[in-house]
C-alpha cells in the first residue's frame, strides 16, 4: 500500500487480462507479459504479489523459505489487483500467492454473512474456484480502514463510521479503483451507514500519494490497511466499524495443485512466525528504511529460525 515499496510503489505497465488493466504499481517490469498462457516449469513453484510492497515482503519471505527447502522458485510479483492475479493463479501462471481472507472471500461471494475469522475459512474453500485451496492463515492482519486526519475527527466529532452521517461536508474517499464497488466501500458505506462519498482513485494500496492527498485535504477520508506504520507515523485516526462492514483480512496463501504437502509446510511454517507486531515491524522497514523485500524477508525468516 505505499510507495517507496510501502514508501515505494512506481507505476508499472499494464497485464491484459481480456480488456483488463492492471492498476498502477510498484515495480518497473512487468512480470506477466501480456496475454501470457505459459506455465511454470513442473518443478519450478510460480510466487505471485499484489502491487502493495507489504505482500511482496511476504511472498519473498514464502520464496525464499520454499528455495531454503530445496525448491526452485519462480517470482512473478507486482501483478495487479485480485481481478488480474486470480485468474492467472487459475491458468496456473502462478502457483502461490498471499492474500487477505475476508477481501478474498468477497471477491468470490459478495453476499456472503460470514464475519468472523473462523467463518471466512470454513466458508472460503467452498467459494474458490476448483483447483484452488487455502493454507493456515496468519495472526496478522492487514484490512481495510477508513482513516482520516485527527484534525478532522476532532473538528467534527468523527471515530466511527456511524459518525460519518452527521457530517454536512462532502466526503470524497481516496483509495484503489476497485473501492467503488467492493461491498466495503463507495457502495457499502451508502448501503450499511447511509453515508454518500465519492471515490479519488488512487492506485499506490494506500501507499504515499494516498497518504500525501489525505495530509493535504484533497480527501476527507483514505483506505489505509491497517499494518501500515503511515497511520501511527501521522497520528491518523482510522475509523471504528461497528457494524462490522469490513471483513477480517488475516494474511492467507492461496495455492494451486502444483504446491503440494512439503512446499504448503514450509509456506505455513512462515505464516506461523508472521503476528501483527512483525508485519507492521517488517512494513516499517520498508517505509522508512527503504529496505528491500529481498532484505526484510531475510531478516525476518532468520530471526524466526526458518533459515539459517
């Protein structure tokens, strides 16, 4: 979600997908050429990112976990959004990718009444596709918020979502284009707490051009993930959802068949190790460090004993 990978994302160029784009990212090559169909090789394993520098250290850490196990490993990161990097994960271009459960399993079922953790798993490997699975989510969790200034919750009396309708202003949203219609955003707002907001799309997941137009008033509100160290850094408030709207999002590996029971041990053997105190440790040393995910993820899988 930042630019400087989480400080870091750079715009990167389009994955056709049909008439699909990918949305503005953080790598400078493309890591799928379009209209690619070619598979990974059958004993190379395909690690797929989000364009959000937070799931690229966490699918680096997944790749070279797997490599310190003796499996050859294939990065494809910086793919898109869910609509561009699931159905390659489908085609089999790529073979492993982290994601978040609750934002997952709305991507599939929209309509679905599951609001805990425990029931997004049990309700998620119905709603995959076949051929897909699930591995052991993380503790840590990376959602959805709507966060604004602290001016502006003190100003108008603002902590909550519930808050929001009492607002006379308008109230323009800076987030990813695909937060017009997901059922936590522009139209989930409306539909569960009666609150009318406009989009500002802003591709970087919440990264430093979001931040930078919340900072400056060009949006009263921005969807910032939660792990992110922007929001203590700035002294943001992110709103308190009352009525559960947006869904638990714990980190979560979505496999194909190709990953079999020694790689999906070793994948869930760092998830183990990956609480909400490290993610927000990790994207930190993204943000401020400007460290690599190469860099991070190594640390990380040293200090947790997975390699050496």
């Amino acid at each position: 979600m930042f630019t400087a990978k989480r400080g870091r994302l750079a715009v990167m160029g389009a994955v056709a997908i049909g008439a699909m784009v990918v949305l503005a990212g953080c790598s400078s090559s493309d890591p799928l050429k379009s209209g690619s169909t070619a598979k990974a090789s059958g004993d190379t394993i395909a690690i797929g990112s989000q364009q959000y520098y937070s799931n690229e250290i966490i699918a680096e850490a997944y790749a070279q976990a797997l490599e310190n196990a003796g499996f050859k490993v294939d990065r494809q990161f910086n793919i898109g959004q869910r609509s561009v990097y699931l159905p390659e994960l489908q085609k089999g271009t790529i073979d492993v990718i982290p994601d978040y459960s609750g934002s997952l399993l709305q991507y599939y079922d929209a309509k679905t009444t599951a609001k805990s953790e425990s029931d997004i798993e049990s309700a998620l490997p119905d709603a995959l596709p076949s051929g897909l699975r699930i591995l052991k989510a993380a503790a840590a969790t990376d959602q959805d918020t709507y966060t604004v200034t602290k001016e502006f919750s003190d100003k108008n009396n603002v902590t909550s979502l519930a808050d929001l309708k009492d607002y006379k202003g308008s109230l323009v949203v800076g987030a990813n284009a695909e937060f017009q219609t997901r059922p936590y955003g522009i139209t989930g707002l409306k539909s569960v707490y009666g609150t009318t907001a406009t989009l500002k799309t802003i591709s970087d997941s919440g990264g430093a051009n979001t931040v930078a137009a919340l900072k400056n008033g060009q949006v009263q509100l921005a969807d910032i993930y939660s792990a992110s160290p922007a929001i203590k850094a700035n002294d943001f408030v992110s709103l308190k959802d009352p009525e559960n709207m947006i869904l638990p999002q714990q980190v979560i590996p979505v496999v194909d068949k190709k990953v079999d029971a020694k790689a999906a041990k070793v994948i869930e053997s760092v998830n183990a190790k990956l609480t909400q105190s490290e993610l927000i440790d990790l994207n930190t040393k993204s943000v401020d460090d400007k460290s690599s995910a190469a860099v991070i993820a190594k640390a990380f899988l040293k200090d947790a004993g997975i390699v050496k």
